[in-house]
C-alpha cells in the first residue's frame, strides 16, 4: 500500500512540475528597482526597434488601460541572450521590470502586471546583450537612451512602446512638418503642426507656445483648427548660427497633460 502511495505522490508532483514548466514564460512582474529621473518622449521614440527583438502590449503601441486593468507585455528574440526590460512612467521615475533575464531564441514571453497611476503616457524599453549588464550601465542607458551606441557598442538589440493610463490627464502628440530645416540667414520657412491624441484624433481649439532663441517668429502663441492644424513661419536672422531649436509647446488642460518637441534647424 505505502508502495502505491509513493507512486502516487510521485506523479502527483511531477504533474505539478511540467504544468508550471509549460507556463514558465508566462509570470507576473515582480518588485521592480526604481530611479527618480526621466526622458523626454522624442528620446523615447528616437530609439531604434531592431529585428532582433518585438515588443509589444495586448493593446498595440499607445493601448489604453484604466486604472486596475492588467497589462500584458509581450516579447520575443531572434537570438538569444540576455534582457532587461524597463518603464519609464509619466511621474518622472524609471522601473526595471526584469533585470538580465536569459531567454532562448524565438521562445515567447510574457509580464503581466495591474495598470497603476500616475495616470498618463507610460513608456516601456527593452534590450538584449549576449552577456549580462551591470547595473550601473542600465542606469546610465536609462538617464541616456541617445547614448545606447556609446554605453553598449555593437552588441545590443533594443525595442521599445508605450502604452496609456487613463483616468486623468493623457499626453498628446505633436507632428511637425518640416520636422527639420536649413535656411540661409534672413530666409524664411513656414512650419505646419498638428495636434492628436494616441488614436489620432485631432485636438482642437488648442493654444500651442512657440520660442526660438535666435530669429524671429510670426507668433509666439498659436491655436489648432478644427483639423488641430496650426501654421506658423520663422525668419532666421541675419548673425550665422551653427544651430536653432524652436520649440512648440502644449500646456496642457483638463483632459490633457502637456507635451512638447522642438525643430532643429540650420542657419548658412
């Protein structure tokens, strides 16, 4: 009898063991290590997507998730490695979800964890090395994401998304067209910006504050149309700069946070 008993417990076990090994890609977020520092959303979106790595939320990039509502970030990796998958949240803080992680080529993952305020754009990053990294090189890629080549070299992959919490205030996005410029000194070149919430939707009715340190602008303050259109024009001057940065401002309101950008252009 205790024979049969013992050949029970057995299976019992084993059963036990190959259905968590079957789920082992599938876990929850654990405690994540968090620094007080931020990025702008243009540093965000400037980072490459490689091949090499997917990333994506059950939502698409910009999903929207209510407060409480379980998020489900998903990747995957041509080649294997190691990697270190991090948030930045709209509050101005950054959070390691998982840190040097090894995971196998083309093997499916999954962290899933509840949608928490700050209410806002939450932007996800994620990066693959042969080796591990220390941690000290995570935080410093994370305050510089521009920087990834120089901290890292030739040996990464890097992906990135973003996803929305709602309940509050929702960052828009703002596109500029031209998005750069070369003018020679006292030319002039008219700008087109438009104003959309995630969805792209258009947001109008909306004032957008402009500044340019050197030149002069039409308006310092312009408003979206109907189309949340709005134009406006910059004259360089006359005194050779290397470079210019105008930046375009959206305060926020209401129903959303603010946003900005800024057009980097040339003066001959």
């Amino acid at each position: 009898m205790k024979k049969y008993v013992s050949v029970y417990l057995f299976l019992k076990f084993f059963l036990v063991f190959l259905f968590l090994a079957g789920f082992s890609s599938m876990v929850l977020a654990k405690s994540s290590v968090t620094f007080q520092f931020n990025i702008s959303p243009e540093d965000h979106r400037s980072l490459p997507r490689s091949s090499q790595i997917s990333l994506s939320t059950d939502r698409g990039d910009g999903g929207f998730y209510s407060v409480g509502e379980r998020v489900n970030l998903r990747y995957r990796t041509s080649v294997g490695g190691y990697i270190t998958l991090a948030q930045y949240n709209p509050g101005g803080s950054a959070q390691i979800i998982e840190e040097n992680k090894f995971v196998r080529a083309n093997s499916p993952q999954m962290v899933s964890f509840m949608a928490k305020e700050p209410v806002g754009t939450h932007r996800v990053v994620i990066i693959l090395t042969p080796d591990t990294i220390p941690r000290n090189r995570i935080q410093e890629f994370l305050r510089n994401p521009s920087r990834i080549s120089s901290i890292f070299g030739g040996q990464y992959a890097v992906n990135r998304t973003e996803f929305v919490v709602d309940g509050g205030q929702v960052e828009p996005l703002i596109e500029v067209q031209p998005a750069t410029f070369n003018l020679n000194s006292g030319s002039t070149q008219t700008f087109s910006i438009r104003l959309t919430d995630y969805s792209g939707r258009p947001i109008p009715g909306k004032n957008l504050l402009l500044d340019a340190p050197y030149g002069t602008l039409s308006a310092h303050q312009i408003r979206t149309n109907s189309r949340g259109m709005a134009t406006f024009t910059y004259t360089a001057s006359f005194v050779r700069r290397s470079s210019v940065r105008i930046s375009v401002l959206f305060p926020g309101d209401t129903d959303h946070g603010w946003t900005s950008t800024e057009i980097v252009g040339h003066i001959r």
